[in-house]
C-alpha cells in the first residue's frame, strides 16, 4: 500500500450480515478529484460498498481513512457532511425545496440565505423552485433537489448510488448531465454505482469491477470496459 495521502482509501473493508458477506476486503485508494463507476453483476455489494463510505453501516472488518484519518475519529455528521451520498431514490423531508436545502447546513449551526439557496438551485438547473412544495414535484425535479441538498453541505467526496435509474429516458439523461457538469465545476471527487457500462463510460474516468462483494478489477474506463 502507498504511503502516499489520497483522499479515500479502505483497507481490506469488509461487511456481513447473517454470515453473508455483502462487502469483502476491499482495499482501494481513491486520490483526490477522481471520479469512479463502481460497476459489476446484479447483487448489493456495490451499493453495500458506497454506504460504508460514509458509515450509513457499519463495516464489520478493515478500514477507511479520509485525508490519512481513521473515520472513527471523525464524528458521523462531520463525516457525512464531507462524505455526501445521493441515492437511487430521492428522499426529501416535507416541507419546501428551501426548507430540505437549509436542513444540513442549520445541523453544524449555518442559515442558508435566500441568495445562497437560489444559487444552489441555479447549479442544478432549478431556478425559482425554493418555495415549491417536495410532494408536487417530478421524479427528476425531486433528484435535483436531493442533489442540491447534498451540495448545500459542501462535500468533498459525492457517493451517487445509480442515481439515475429510477428515472425516465429523458430525465436520465439530462440528470446524468448535471452530475458531470457539477462534478467538473467543483473539483469533487466521486464514486457512482451503476449497472450501466455506457454511462460509466460518459460520467468516470477509473472503473471499479465488484463481483459478489469482492473488487476484481480497477483502472481506467476504457481498459477494464473497453471503449
């Protein structure tokens, strides 16, 4: 293992549960600014792997270090705040846009201002939607937002769990768009579960194979996918 400081790394990360192992040793440094597709056959270890990241579970062995430091020493909400995670399936509170955008910031003691909830919406093409109600708005509208409320916490590391499978041809495409245009605009690092080789192709510059909770392969796109 380098001695080299990524951002991300893991050390034999492992995850079991009921005697099965979802996530199995895996280790893999993760430098600053890259974007990762984490891709491979059907099964959860790839979406099992994203949430140890951030500790929405647990690992049951191995390691993970942000910037050299264990993330056990970094309170969850702190980690969580720099370690930010989209889902498959946007999950906003009721309410507002604005109130789902201000909620990460007020828990570390920040008020959004109305300009800055309105240049948040400006990045994910959602201009002039603060004061819409979450229940009213579209499958992709509603990925926008969950996108927007994670960029409120100025992550440096984005978590993106096939973000845009559950939504239609159209919206997926243009979703997936907007999560190449904010990644490139902001210098984040990323790693992104899909099932589709094409898109990881178009989103990632490095591709990481899972196959039953194992890593089998990582390295550039069009060497491990071909073009």
């Amino acid at each position: 293992m380098s001695s080299e400081v990524h951002l991300l790394r893991t050390e034999n990360l492992s995850h079991r549960v009921d005697g099965t192992s979802l996530v199995d040793r895996v280790s893999v440094e993760i430098p600053a600014g890259d974007v990762v597709a984490v891709v491979g056959p059907s099964g959860p270890g790839k979406s099992s792997f994203l949430r140890l990241l951030n500790r929405l579970d647990e690992p049951t062995g191995g390691m993970v270090f942000l910037e050299g430091v264990d993330y056990r020493e970094i309170p969850p909400q702190e980690l969580r705040r720099r370690v930010g995670m989209v889902m498959q399936s946007p999950y906003l509170f009721p309410g507002t846009v604005a109130d789902n955008l201000r909620f990460g910031p007020r828990q570390r003691g920040k008020d959004l201002s109305r300009e800055d909830i309105e240049q948040l919406l400006a990045r994910v093409n959602l201009s002039g939607y603060a004061d819409r109600d979450v229940g009213k708005l579209s499958g992709g509208e509603a990925q926008r937002v969950s996108l927007a409320r994670t960029l409120a916490n100025e992550p440096e590391i984005l978590l993106l769990d096939e973000p845009t499978s559950s939504l239609d041809e159209n919206t997926q495409q243009d979703v997936e768009q907007l999560i190449c245009d904010i990644i490139r605009d902001g210098g984040l690092t990323a790693l992104i579960v899909t099932h589709d080789k094409d898109q990881a192709r178009r989103v990632a510059q490095q591709a990481m194979v899972m196959e039953s909770g194992r890593m089998v392969d990582l390295g550039p796109v069009k060497e491990v996918l071909g073009v």
